[in-house]
C-alpha cells in the first residue's frame, strides 16, 4: 500500500474515532468513508484495534516531534512549560487529535477492560520524565507527577475543544480575546503550580 493510501486510511480513522470513539465506530464505516469494503480495511491494518492502535501512535509521534521543537531549552521549568504551550497549538491545529486525546483518557471505560495495548501510555511517562527532571519535583513519586500532568492536559484539552461552544455562547469577539489570553494563562498557571511544590 502507498504511503499516501495509508496516511489516508489513518486520517479518515482519525477523524470518525475522534468523532464516534472506538465503539463507535465500525471497520465497515471506516471502509465507506475511504470507499473500501471491510475486508480490504482488514486486509492492510488486520484489526479495528490495530488500526486504533496505529491512529494513536501516529498522534503519539507528533507529540514526540514537539519534545525535539521544545528540549532546546536548558532550564528543565522552561522546557516542561514550553512543551505544553506547544501541545496547546498543536490542539488547536488538529482538534479532532484532541478529542481522541480526550475519549482516550477519559471516556474510555468499556475499553479499560480489555484493552492489551495502552497506546497513550510512553507519552504519559515521558511527560512525567519531563516533570520530574524539574528541581522541585525530583522527588515526587510517579503518580504525584501524573496528577499534575492531568490537571495540565484537562486545562488544554478541555479549552481546545469548547471553541464551537464558547463561539456561541459568548460570540467571535469574545472568543478571539480569550483565544490571545489563554495561552498566557496556561503559562501562569503551570508555572504557579510547579513552584508550589518544595
């Protein structure tokens, strides 16, 4: 199969597990939405799972690339924070990555139980890894960790896929000077709650 092809394949995925989560959507809706039959789908992936697994692997990637955009900084706070601005536009870029982000972490409950594969997991512990190496924070055990870097991911994740709610409710105008301000505000934010520690 052409890199192309299968990139295509990957974002139409993409987009309907974004929009539907795993259980909500069919190899077979996935085949129509390319023009394929269900069984070309499982011809090149073998599974619903393993095209999942290849959707968020692909995701996972792109947030690896951030990590080589962003470890120029040498002071590790700078880095961290530096990181998670960058997720924020990224999320704005691609928010139908986000909203998989999100079904993944937290809307994913029928899953949990026999899921073999957590794809979302080495990007988890790398942001722990990245917390971690801040002074303040080398002792914090894994899951004191992880319990900021959730409250980080939700202020992003959850401000990057309300733009259509907030439009509405508070109008363009007042969408746009929240757009500029949020980013500033996620960086007080981060910045306030890593220093309380220690």
């Amino acid at each position: 199969m052409a890199v192309n092809t299968r990139e295509q394949f990957l974002d139409a995925a993409e987009t309907l597990f974004a929009e539907r989560g795993f259980y909500g959507v069919s190899i077979a809706a996935i085949g129509t939405e390319l023009g394929l039959t269900k069984q070309a789908l499982l011809h090149h992936f073998g599974s619903k799972e393993k095209l999942y697994g290849e959707v968020l692997g692909r995701i996972s990637d792109r947030f690896d690339a951030i990590t080589t955009q962003t470890s120029a900084a040498s002071d590790p706070t700078e880095a961290f924070v530096a990181y998670f601005i960058e997720l924020y536009g990224a999320s704005l870029e691609e928010p139908h990555q986000t909203r998989l982000l999100m079904r993944e972490l937290l809307d994913n409950r029928r899953r949990a139980d026999t899921a073999g594969t957590w794809y979302l997991k080495p990007f988890l512990e790398h942001l722990i890894r990245l917390l971690q190496a801040i002074p303040s924070w080398r002792t914090a055990s894994e899951m004191e960790a992880l319990a900021m870097i959730y409250q980080f991911l939700g202020a992003l994740n959850y401000y990057a896929i309300s733009a259509p709610t907030l439009t509405g409710i508070f109008g363009d105008d007042a969408y746009a000077e929240l757009d500029q301000a949020f980013p500033s505000q996620l960086d007080q934010l981060m910045r306030s709650a890593l220093s309380a520690r220690g």
